[in-house]
C-alpha cells in the first residue's frame, strides 16, 4: 500500500486527490497551514494529518522524516492564487518550493508529481502537446517553469520518478469563488437574472475536477512514466458554449451579458491540450486498479487458495522447484516466485542485491541479467560452501560481470563487515536469504541483514513454506521443520522490527510460492 504525502491538502484540487487515493486504499498523509480546515472535510479522520506552513521552512529539518518517510510526494501547494501577475511567484514562491522538494528528494523520496499549469505554453494558440517550445509570461507560469526544470535537473544527480502534471480548466465543488462557476452559481442563487462575463468567444479545455485528481494519482501511483502530461479533455469547446451547456444541465434560467469584461490578456484567444498522453497513462492505471481488485479477491478465495495448497504440498514433495535453470544454470526456484523477484528488481532498481545461498547459482545469474537488462546495478553471493564445479560454470557466464561472490557463513561477523565494505557506497540494496533454513539461522541473518535493505527495498526470506507443508513432510532428515524454520524466524523478528512489513499483495499475487510471509519491505 502506497503510503502518499500530499500537500496543499485543503485545496481546491487537494480534497479531491486526498479522496481518489483514498478510494485507491492508499496511506495519505495530508498537510496544509490549517488544521481547523482540514477537519471540516470527511477524509480528515482517514488520513495523517500534519500541519506544517511551507513560508516556515527550515532546510536544517529532514522533510522526509519529518512526514513520516513517505513513498510518493503530490505537491499541489502554491501560494497567493490566482493571482498570475504578482511577481511573487518568482520571488517568494520559488525559491521556497525548490528548496522545500529538493530536501525530500535528497532525503530519500522516489517518486515525485508535481501540478503545472496550461500558462506554461505562454500565447501560442490550437492544440498544445508536451513536446512544443514553452513560452510562459505571467510570472506565475514563469514560476512554474522554472520549478519543473529545476527538478528535472536534480535527476542528473538523485534517483527518483518525476512526473509533471500540467493542469488546463477545470470546475467543481469547493472551486475559488473568483473562477468563472462559482460566480455563475453565486448569480443563480442570488436570483440574479443577468450573468455579466466576457464574449465566450475563446476556446478552452475544460474538465471535471474529479477527472484531473484521478489523472494525477494515476500518474503519481505509475512509475514507468515520466516526464510532462497535459491533464486536459483534447476537446476545444468555447466559453460561451461550455456556460450554455451547464445552465441547460442544471436547468439555469439566468441571460448571458456577453462582452461585458474584457478578454484577459495573458491568455491566447484559442487554445486546448493534447490528451494523449495522459489517456495512455490513465488507461494503464485503470488496467492496474482492476488487477489489484483481483489479487485482493484471489487473496480472499478461500477455494483458490486451497487448490494452491493443495499444489504447494505436492509439488514440493517432488521437488518441483529443481525442474527449472536460467540462461543454462539450475535455479531450483518456483517461477512464481521468479516473477514476483523480477517485479520487485524492476520496481526498486537496486544497486547491490545480496543473496545467502548460492547452490549452482542460477539466482545470482537471475538476478545479474535483470540488473544488466536495467543497466545498472551488481549482486553479492555468499555461501558457505560454493562448489568448484558451480564457481567453475558461474565464473565463466556472460553474467559473471556484474556478480561477486564470498565463501563463509552468512552469519560470520567478519565476512558481514566484508559485505558492509562492498555496500557501504550503495543506494538502494535487496536482500534475499536462502541458505541454511533453520529458525535461529535465519533469525540471524535478518538481525545482520536488515539494516542493508534500504527504504522501500525488501529482505526476501525464501522457504517460509516449511512452515505450512504437512507434518513429517521430509523424507530424509532436515534440521528445520514445523515450528523450525524461516517462517517462525520471520515472525519473530518482526515483533521486533516494527520498520518492515509482510507485503501480503504479493502473497495473494502468487499463491504459488516457496516464500509465503517472506516478502518483508523495510517502510521506514
């Protein structure tokens, strides 16, 4: 579950994302000036709520932890709207929101969204696509700019998924009482019987608020885009025609007085966005939100998952897992599981992913071609006894390149203080641990092993299932058993370990796996 900060909560558009990640089952953790304001709206006893006023920033104070170490950051705040002209959008407001999202990134948060604005574009006129020349004037649009090329200039240096969501015209409940709605519905309600507004000879692009807080969450929650989106219709409609449109939906009697303001003069006459984009994006997050749906329900079919049982126990005690190799080396893994690594790789793109238990070291070889598929990124093996003739055939693979391994106990202190010398530069690590599967081993190895996975990394302990096969389940003797085994050590170790969850979507993702409760992710 994404645990998300979003600032600007008690905004026009922060209401309406706080209540669209909410109906995602997100963790939000909201923040504005107001306290009082944010409990007048129904997410407020849903969410963590923490005031904090962005004019009192301190780049002394760790942000990151200071919200609780959050995974995603939606930055919606913007002072002194909509007011476009002030110059202290560039002087004041700048200055603060670089400093502000740079402490985070340089803290520790990964994935970034950040609202723009459709002024972004300047004058220029017809369709807007992301990939046009910007010409902003106002300096609020200047502001804006300014903000986005500053973060994308901090990627050079920090890793990070940064996605900028460039609003265009959107209307709903709660909106400014200055925007061009409110000012209708305030006429209505008055009884007012003429409506004074500009010619409506403009063309605009105009959207549900509701519509734009699902676009940016989907593309907050998404990672494998990134860059500018336009949260736009791709529909040109005229202002005048789009006020007709709404006095006809909600049966409005008031006359248009055309023409009595005048035109704004930071605007084009005729512009709209190009959806595309972000249609792309919002139809994988659709794809993604049913998925989810899926797994959840598989995770509570009780039928499903006693077939999968039913699987578990007799394909182990035919030693399924020993059927399967990986470019050429034996990998003894469930592919279930194989995916659910390959997932987690893609995912976190570690630097080092350390491994206890190489056996013929087709894991290592696993995860050494996914690390150079990424292009990045190296993996320790340690094992207490590496066989000449699997080192032989390991040494020798195309793969070796981006793997090292240590021959020792994974639980000797001195070959850990060699694995601390080889990650002690590293950013993001895994870890997996699947050597000797004895409860106090195991329990060992999460104690010394934990603190090298990183945040929102994961320590993967393989074999949990020991725990679940029936009784008397080895024909040959084993140290571990029923009681004996990584599961009890997993369980152990986080009644301790408060920092690290079981992630039980993966869990109801396999339902076939050799590591049930093992996929730990380190949270804080």
């Amino acid at each position: 579950m994404e645990k998300i900060l979003v600032t600007g909560a008690t905004g026009f558009v922060g209401n309406y994302v706080i209540t669209e990640l909410l109906k995602l089952n997100c963790k939000v953790i909201a923040t504005s000036t107001s306290v009082e304001k944010a409990t007048s709206f129904e997410w407020f006893q849903k969410v963590t709520f923490v005031p904090f006023n962005l004019n009192e920033f301190d780049n002394e104070i760790n942000y990151y932890e200071f919200f609780n170490k959050p995974d995603a950051i939606i930055h919606l705040a913007w002072q002194g709207l909509p007011d476009y002209k002030g110059d202290f959008h560039i002087q004041r407001n700048l200055p603060l929101h670089t400093a502000f999202i740079k402490n985070l990134i340089v803290n520790g948060v990964k994935n970034v969204t950040i609202t723009g604005t459709c002024l972004e574009y300047g004058m220029q006129e017809g369709c807007l696509s992301e990939e046009m020349p910007l010409k902003p004037m106002v300096p609020y649009a200047v502001a804006k700019n300014s903000l986005r090329e500053y973060i994308e200039s901090l990627k050079k240096e920090f890793r990070f998924s940064f996605k900028w969501a460039r609003l265009f015209y959107m209307y709903g409940k709660g909106q400014n009482e200055r925007s061009l709605i409110p000012q209708l519905e305030k006429a209505v309600a008055t009884k007012e019987t003429i409506f004074n507004m500009s010619g409506g000879e403009q063309t605009r692009d105009f959207l549900p608020v509701e519509t734009i807080a699902a676009y940016i969450c989907a593309l907050s929650l998404q990672k494998s885009n990134e860059g500018v989106f336009n949260c736009c219709s791709g529909n040109p409609l005229l202002v005048k025609d789009f006020i007709s449109a709404y006095l006809k939906q909600h049966n409005y009697t008031i006359q248009l007085n055309l023409g009595y303001y005048p035109y704004p003069d930071y605007e084009p006459m005729h512009f709209w966005g190009n959806n595309k984009k972000i249609t792309m994006v919002n139809k994988t997050h659709e794809f993604e939100v049913e998925r989810r749906n899926r797994i959840a329900q598989n995770g509570a079919n009780e039928s499903l998952k006693k077939a999968a049982k039913s699987f578990n126990d007799a394909s182990n005690s035919n030693q399924y897992s020993y059927n399967f190799s990986w470019m050429g080396r034996p990998i003894i893994q469930y592919p279930q599981d194989m995916i659910a690594m390959q997932e987690l790789i893609w995912e976190i793109k570690p630097d080092l992913i350390i491994e206890t238990g190489i056996a013929h070291g087709g894991s290592l070889i696993y995860y050494a071609s996914l690390l150079e598929l990424i292009g990045n990124g190296e993996v320790l093996g340690i094992d207490i006894d590496i066989r000449s003739h699997n080192k032989i055939e390991i040494e020798k693979h195309p793969m070796f390149k981006r793997i090292s391994m240590i021959q020792g106990s994974s639980i000797d202190e001195a070959l850990v203080e060699q694995v601390k010398e080889i990650a002690k530069d590293k950013q993001t690590i895994l870890v997996v641990l699947d050597s000797n599967h004895t409860h106090e081993h195991v329990l060992r190895e999460l104690e010394l092993y934990a603190p090298f996975v990183s945040v929102n990394s994961y320590i993967v302990v393989f074999d949990t299932i020991v725990q679940d096969l029936p009784e008397n389940y080895f024909k040959e003797s084993r140290p571990w058993g029923i009681d004996n085994n990584p599961k009890t050590a997993v369980w152990e170790f986080l009644e301790k370990n408060k920092n690290f969850e079981i992630n039980q979507e993966v869990d109801n993702k396999l339902l076939i796996s050799v590591a049930p409760s093992g996929y730990l992710k380190r949270t804080s």
